[in-house]
C-alpha cells in the first residue's frame, strides 16, 4: 500500500509539474495591447489581429476608445500616469508629440527602419514618414530619427456633387479651377436656394487647413513660414486677402449655412446626402460616404486657385500614425507587429476594406478610382508638422476664430488681421 500511495503521489506531482510547464510555455508568447480611435477601422484591426496570432500565436488585442479627444485625454493621463500600452498614437502637434519623446514614452524606430537597407522606411511614402521623423537640427531638440509608423496617407481637398453639377447646368467632369470660377458656381448655387460647401468648420483645425491651402497659394511658403517666426506681420496685404476670400464666399453664397458651427460629422452626412454641392474633407470621407450613400456620384478637386505666382498647397500625409512604448516589456514584439501591419499585404486588406489610403507604396494597386484621385495630388501635399516651426497656439485661435467672424458678418478681414497681429505681438512679449 506504501509503494502504490508514493507511486500516486509521484505521478501527481509529475502531471502537476507537466502542466504547469505546458501552461508556462502557453503563456510565454506576450499579448500586445494597442490602443486606437479609429472607430470605421475597428471590424478590420479585428481581423488581422486573428491573423497575427494564427500566423505567430502572439495575441494582438486593439482597444477602442472615441471619440479623438477623448482619446487624447487618456494618452496624456496615462502618460503621467506611466500606463501606456505597448502601441498608441499621439493626436496633436509635432511640439506635443516632441515631450512625450523626451519624457520617454516613444522608442526611435530609426535602427528599425534602416535595417535590411532600409527595407521597411523604403516601402512606406516619404511624406507620410515624415510626420513621424525629427530631422538634424529640429528646434524641439529631439534626436534624429524616425518615431511612429504611418499606417495610412491621407489629402485633404475639396469634393463635389456630380448630380448636382448637372442640376446646376454644369459639366461634372469640369470641376472650377480658379477662384474666380468658383465664385461664379456660387452666385448659381444662390440663385437655386441650394446649399454650397459643407465642413466641419466648428471644429477649427478645419478651418485652419483651408486658409492655409490659401496663403500657400497666393504668397509662397517662405512668407508663410517668414510670419510664424514674426518676420511679416499679419496685416500684411497678403494675409487681409487670404482672409478676403472668406467673406467673398460667404457672399457669393459657396458656403453652407451653418458652416462655422458645424461639425464635420454633420458635413459628411449632408454631402452624403446630396443636400451640398461641395464638402471640404480629407481622403477618410470615401469610406464615410461609401457607409452613408453607397449611390453617391462625386468627384475630387484641389481647391481652386487664387493666385497663378504659387502652386495651390493642401494637407496631407501621414493619415494615421502608430507609436511603440519604450518602456514596454513588448516593445521588440511591438515593433515586428508594425512591421507585419504596415508590408505590403496588410496594407491592401486594410486599404480595400477601409478605404484609406496606405502607407505601403507597393499597396496601391488595391486602391478604388475615387481614391486614386486623392494620390493624384500627393506631391502637392505639405503639413504643420514638416514645417520646422510652429505659430503660438493663441495666434492659430485667434486667426481660426477670426475667419468664423468674418463669415457670420461680425467682422472684417482688416479687423481680424489687426486682432491677430496684436494676439502675435503679445506672445512674442511673453517669450522674450
């Protein structure tokens, strides 16, 4: 009886000792945790984290958190905090993304990047990485280097309504190419009681980024940059006409109403609709449009020129970008999955079922026509975040805030010019 109570015990310890090894060995491979506020790409991430973790057994798992500033409120906390996940992304400007760098929330992707020649930095559009990457010399005093990978490209331009071209006695595949043709659109839109371009002009980086499109147009980069660094002030003639063209489309009747308080979600569902002729979106529209009207007939345009002495400049790049966290435990795995996420095959699953644009150059091939005609213009692109410098963040408000006076009739362009160049000169006081 002694030997066979000693043989069970043995043979208990020895299960007991075989599946604590087989579960230690089942739970070896780490579950990396992403965070997002992608919520149109969320069936998607869905799927190809199931992909990843039959292809290597590793759990990817994708939390979800919208809309964008609540978003951003939680990356900051978690930040304070030191509870980021082992991926985010940073919703804000290249000054916000550069301290959380030198706090050491972000690991420099570069080494990465420039491995196997420069494999992986080589398949993804230049201008998209270039959101992400601190060159020699940056004025925030970051290291060189590349630190988040793009997994989408985005434009943001101008779309419009063929159907309603047509009711207007116009040729939907003539889209306006100057200002001036636009303006004459306008007066036709007001004479038939229709509704003009809808944007999400309530929320002011909009705003923003049409009036930039603008200024680029009419006086070059160079006196736009020149004016951020406090060369040229805001009264200059050139900005009063940048912020002219405003009232000139309110009162040709090209803008909605209720444009300035507006949110952009509000704007894709009317153009969605057919109740605008024009919206003013990014390339993310094509999958909002295709969810809300799969009908829809409409085309993309740059905005009309104003000035033949510059080239017409839009936003764009880097849509949506991913960080890795350099004090997660999973930071290398993390960085094989961005690798996994962003190669060729991946970026066509993600470009066919979200119609966004990829990050992957070899992935356009999966792209739709409508989306083609927001790559057309890529090389036209520019943002912010390239610039090298940065306005005050009062002056943007003030400018922003400005135009939404000038479009309800509160005031005039000069009015707002002098109020902008007096917020300016007021920051440059602080700084001194």
């Amino acid at each position: 009886m002694r030997k066979i109570y000693a043989f069970g015990l043995t043979l208990c310890a020895t299960l007991v000792f075989f599946g604590c090894a087989l579960q230690s060995k089942a739970t070896d491979k780490p579950t990396i945790t992403i965070w997002h506020w992608m919520t149109d790409r969320e069936p998607a991430f869905t799927e190809l984290a199931r992909r990843y973790e039959a292809k290597t057994g590793i759990r990817v798992n994708f939390e979800l958190y919208a809309p964008s500033d609540a978003y951003s409120q939680k990356v900051r906390a978690a930040a304070q905090g030191a509870t980021l996940p082992d991926i985010f992304g940073i919703l804000a400007e290249k000054r916000d993304f550069s301290s959380f760098i030198k706090a050491g929330h972000v690991l420099d992707l570069t080494p990465h990047m420039d491995a196997d020649s420069g494999r992986w930095r080589n398949s993804l559009f230049a201008k998209a990485l270039a959101v992400n990457e601190f060159n020699p010399g940056n004025k925030y005093g970051i290291e060189p280097g590349v630190y988040g990978v793009p997994i989408d490209v985005m434009a943001i331009q101008m779309l419009y309504n063929k159907g309603l071209f047509k009711k207007l006695g116009l040729d939907p595949e003539k889209p306006p190419l100057t200002f001036q043709e636009f303006v004459e659109i306008g007066k036709k839109i007001k004479a038939q009681n229709m509704q003009g371009m809808v944007s999400g002009w309530a929320e002011v980086w909009m705003i923003d980024c049409f009036a930039n499109n603008y200024a680029f147009n009419i006086m070059g980069k160079d006196k736009v940059i020149d004016t951020i660094k406090g060369k040229i002030p805001y009264t200059d003639p050139d900005w009063v006409k940048v912020l002219g063209l405003f009232k000139e489309m309110q009162e040709a009747g090209l803008l909605a109403t209720g444009v300035v308080t507006m949110v952009n979600k509000t704007a894709e569902q009317l153009f969605a609709n057919g109740k605008a002729v024009f919206a003013f979106n990014g390339s993310w529209c094509v999958n909002v449009y295709k969810g809300m009207n799969p009908g829809l007939k409409y085309g993309v345009m740059m905005p009309p020129r104003a000035s033949d002495k510059y080239p017409m400049v839009i936003w764009g790049g880097a849509g949506s970008s991913f960080m890795v966290n350099a004090r997660s435990k999973n930071k290398e795995e993390a960085v094989r999955f961005l690798q996994w996420l962003t190669d060729k095959e991946q970026q066509a699953y993600l470009a066919e079922t979200t119609n966004n644009l990829p990050a992957n150059k070899e992935s356009l091939s999966k792209v739709s026509e409508i989306l083609n005609e927001f790559v057309r213009n890529m090389d036209n692109t520019t943002h912010p975040n390239v610039w090298g410098v940065s306005e005050f963040p009062a002056v943007i408000e003030a400018f922003d805030k400005g135009i939404q006076s000038i479009i309800i009739k509160e005031k005039t362009p000069e009015q707002i010019a002098a109020e902008v160049q007096k917020i300016k000169a007021r920051e440059q006081a602080k700084k001194r």
